[in-house]
C-alpha cells in the first residue's frame, strides 16, 4: 500500500510545486503559534504537574520493564516479552516525542515552534507511533502461532523471525512517517500561523495550508490511507486473528485456558486503547473537532503510561522477575 502511496507522491508532486510558485511572491511562514491544552493560567500550572507526573511514571514503568526483560533470560528468551521490551521502547519514545514539550510550553505564555521543529515531531509521533502499531500486531501473530499451533511454536517463532519482524517495525514506521513528512512539508504555509493543538499533527496543518481544494483533497485523501486506513485494517485483523484464538482455547482446559487467557487478555486491552483513538484521529476526512486534544493526549501520553501497568499487574513472570532484581540491586547496594 505504501508503494502505492509513493508512486502518486510523484504523481502529485508537480501540482505541489506549480501551487507552491503561485504562493512564492507571499510570505512563508517560518514558525507556527501552538495553542496548548488550556488558554488560562491557572490550568497550564495544573497541566505541568499533572503532566510531569505523568511522564515521570511513564519512563519508570517503561524502563523498568525493559529493564526487567533483558535482566532475565527466560523473559528474554521468549518471544512475547521480546516484542514486549520494544512496545515499552517505543512507548517511552512516542511519549518523550510529545510530552516534554506539553510540560515546557505550560510555563510558557506564548507558544512558537519552528517550521523545521514541527516536522520534525510530526516525523517521530508517527515513526514511534507506527511502529509500536507493527509491533503489537507481531506480538498478535505470536500469540496465535502459541496457542493454535503449539507444536510448531518453537520452530516458527525462532530468534531469527522476531529479529525480522522487529526489524521489519523499524522499517515500517519510517517508511510511514517518510511518506507523511513528503505530503505535508512541500505544502505552502502562507498564513495564518496559529495552531489549535499542543502538538504539530496532520490535520491541524492541513488546515493552514494555502493550497488549492483539489490538491488537499489528495493529500488528504493520501493522510487516510497511510494513517487511518491502516490503523483500521490492523484492527480488525487483530481482532479476527483473536476470534480464532478464542475459538481454538475450547480444545484446552481450564488452568492452560486461564492462562492463555490472562496473556491474551493484557494484549486485547492494550490494542484497544491504541487503536481506537487512531482509527477515530485518521480514518475520517480531513477536518478538526475540538476534542481532538482529549483523543490526542489519550494516544501519545496516557497510553504509553498504561501499557506496563496493563501488562504486568496479571503477569505473574514479569512481577516475579521484577522482585528478584529488585532484591538484588537491594542487597548489592547496601
């Protein structure tokens, strides 16, 4: 599908810099005017701490995880909680992608950021973003090789498959960003500079852009396709592939079923609560609503911060190693 994107990107690349000429003789906009999360005072302080707070418990219990795998080598061995200490990674990236800056812009009564500035943050938030898409639909797949095809598990999901796969990951969610950052860069900013959002993001953009309806409309129609389109399909085979999951646990009994259920469980969570808000951010026309702040913040600061809650409060392999090299780091440095 990304060929696909890349080949129209040429396509429509001349059109771009013919509207491009027409706004050459105006004045480019060389840094753009955020709005925040609250216009008054007295909510920006309250957004500092609360934030701070957040994104303090976030790195700890993102770090402590990945700390805790690659401490432990059954954990590390296994390929769930490989794909585990990436999710966590890209959790801490996607979070510090967006809110080191929410908690500096709060002390702040005006809040500019540089052309170069916002694209960069709109490059990584999809980077991290689709990446950790990709990765927990790999953790999806292992899970389904696990309990559908228990025999072959070891064969199939050997070190040199989730090298790729996280590899594969990486890749993807540059490509992903790659094509955003080409869409969206080349577009003529004119004025006016005035965001509606604490972060640089597509469609807040979309909106400034001094360009024809025809052209938006492609880009627009290129911005659904790479972000939301894919976030859908993701989805909805996610969940068709833990259809099958569930259909195939009627063969097991009852403790193998409470355990494949407990992991499976944690996973559907975390899938949920980032799709959701992705599907409702890019899977629609291009336009704005006002709680597209609150949907934003769910999917980039609060997700990021749940995921290690969410996998290790029934993890019973993980809460244990945690323990163990926490009473080792205790005795060590005492």
């Amino acid at each position: 599908m990304n060929f696909f994107i890349c080949i129209f990107f040429f396509s429509l690349k001349t059109e771009m810099k013919n509207n491009s000429k027409i706004m050459e003789n105006q004045s480019m906009v060389t840094e753009f005017i955020l709005l925040g999360l609250s216009p008054t005072p007295d909510a920006e302080k309250f957004v500092f701490f609360v934030f701070l707070l957040l994104y303090l418990a976030t790195l700890v219990g993102n770090l402590a995880v990945i700390l805790t795998i690659t401490n432990t080598p059954s954990l590390l061995g296994s390929p769930m909680y490989f794909f585990l200490s990436f999710l966590s990674f890209f959790d801490a990236c996607l979070s510090s992608a967006v809110t080191p800056i929410v908690i500096g812009d709060s002390i702040h009564v005006k809040i500019t950021i540089s052309f170069k500035g916002c694209m960069t943050q709109l490059f990584a938030v999809h980077f991290f973003g689709a990446s950790e898409l990709l990765v927990l639909t790999f953790m999806a797949f292992d899970r389904y090789v696990a309990i559908c095809k228990p025999l072959h598990y070891v064969t199939i999901m050997n070190k040199k498959l989730c090298f790729l796969l996280v590899s594969v990951a990486w890749v993807g969610g540059l490509l992903h960003s790659l094509i955003q950052i080409l869409f969206i860069a080349p577009l003529p900013f004119c004025g006016p500079n005035v965001i509606d959002h604490f972060i640089c993001d597509l469609y807040p953009l979309l909106k400034l852009a001094c360009t024809d309806t025809h052209t938006m409309r492609y880009v627009g129609l290129v911005v659904i396709t790479n972000s939301g389109l894919i976030c859908l399909i993701s989805f909805l085979l996610l969940l068709m592939s833990y259809g099958v999951i569930l259909h195939s646990l009627r063969k097991y009994n009852a403790e193998s079923r409470h355990k494949a259920l407990s992991t499976c469980g944690s996973h559907i969570t975390v899938v949920v609560l980032f799709f959701v808000p992705c599907i409702f951010e890019y899977a629609r026309p291009p336009t704005t609503f006002s709680f597209d702040k609150t949907v934003e913040v769910i999917y980039t600061i609060l997700i990021p911060m749940l995921n290690p809650i969410i996998y290790t409060f029934r993890n019973t392999e993980v809460k244990s190693a945690m323990r163990k090299m926490h009473d080792f780091s205790f005795h060590k440095f005492k």
